[in-house]
C-alpha cells in the first residue's frame, strides 16, 4: 500500500511518517529533489529508504510517501495511480484531494515563498552557524515558517537543524548518528517564509562556510586525532 502524506511546511508530515516506520516492512519515499529528511531518516532507518523508482517492485510494501507541498496531491495520486494507495492530508484540503485528514500545527503564512540552499561539498563554521541560525528564525531576514538543515561543520560531524514558527523554543539542532567527515547524500538549507531577503541568507549561510583549505586543515587534525 501506498501512503501518500501531504501537508504544508511543518505540519508534521516527516514526524509522522517517521513514527510509523518502526513498523514491520515499513519504507520510506519522498517526491522532493532537495531530500534534507530523506537523508536523515535513513541514517536512522537504514534500508528502509526508497526512490520513487524502485516503487515498481515494491507493491506488496507499506511505503509512506511524502509529498512535498509545493505539489498538487491529486496529481501526484494520478501518477502512481497504478499502486494501491491512501491519500492523507495534514491540515486542510478539498474533500475530492485526500481520503483521510488528520488535524496538524500550521504557520500559516500567506503569499509564501520558498528558498533553497545547497552546502553540499561545504563545511560550515559551527559558532557562526549558530548565530545566523538565531537571527533566521527570530525574523531578521523575513518572517520564517519553517526551516530545516542538513549541514556539515568544523568538527567533521553532521547536525540537523529544524525550526516551526509558533512551536515553543528557537529550533534545535540534532548531531547525526553518522561517521565524522563522512559524505552524505545532500545537504544544505531550506526556508519556508515571507518577504524573505533572499540574497542576504544566500550570502550569510556563504559567509559561515569555511574556505576549502581551512577545512582540509580541520580534516587533517581530525586524521592525527584518529591515529595519534
């Protein structure tokens, strides 16, 4: 069975499937190019990660599909029509679009916008980091909804970082359970908000990346460290 579970930015889309992967025979699949979530869920269910390619072979699976929300969920029903599915909307939706809705958190921000960042090859300057992050969520570049981010930093780990506007605290971030300085899928930042300078975060987020030699120069004590 296919699940299909959409929902506007943090609504809970990811928290919810994750919950339900703990399941027997349980998977994984997203429809974004920019799968931040994808690559956190599967370091923390190896193997039960799939690409909507491999979806041909697994009819006989649970797969919890998250749509992004930027896409049309009767379209994306449309094009796995060929699979036995369930169509879920968190929040809101017209009574045609979803076979079950569930009640969810909203931002609730009109004439939204979406930024994506790409870090991918980057390493990023954890204190740095930390302040542009404070300054993100608490409005200085637009108002924000939603923001989340797979990055690497100085020390060679991974954090995730994730932030609902209205929900209690300033976002958190989470170190990954993966090796130290090891490659990862993708990584980089997206930003779910209004009136967004767009330019200014680009050129912030670039100015918390370190230069390629500083961070081969962190690599390399991380190497003596290892084998000292």
């Amino acid at each position: 069975m296919l699940m299909l579970v959409a929902g506007l930015p943090g609504s809970g889309k990811t928290t919810w499937i994750r919950e339900r992967l703990t399941e027997a025979g349980a998977y994984y699949c997203s429809t974004t190019d920019f799968p931040l979530d994808q690559a956190v869920i599967e370091t923390e269910f190896p193997g039960q990660v799939l690409h909507t390619d491999d979806l041909i072979t697994c009819q006989d699976k649970q797969v919890y599909m998250e749509v992004g929300h930027h896409l049309d969920l009767s379209t994306v029903s449309q094009e796995f029509i060929a699979h036995p599915q369930h169509r879920i909307m968190l929040g809101s939706a017209p009574l045609d679009s979803a076979d079950q809705l569930l009640s969810a958190f909203s931002a609730e921000l009109t004439d939204s916008q979406l930024l994506r960042l790409d870090t991918t090859g980057r390493v990023l300057e954890v204190e740095s980091l930390d302040t542009f992050w404070q300054e993100l969520v608490q409005g200085a570049y637009g108002v924000v909804g939603r923001v989340k981010a797979l990055v690497a930093v100085n020390n060679g780990e991974w954090i995730y970082g994730n932030f609902v506007r209205g929900m209690p605290g300033d976002g958190y971030f989470d170190t990954l359970a993966v090796s130290r300085w090891s490659e990862q899928p993708c990584s980089g930042l997206g930003v779910w908000g209004k009136n967004l300078d767009t330019e200014y975060i680009a050129a912030t987020l670039e100015f918390c990346c370190l230069s390629p030699d500083l961070a081969q120069r962190y690599y390399q004590d991380y190497l003596e460290e290892i084998t000292s």
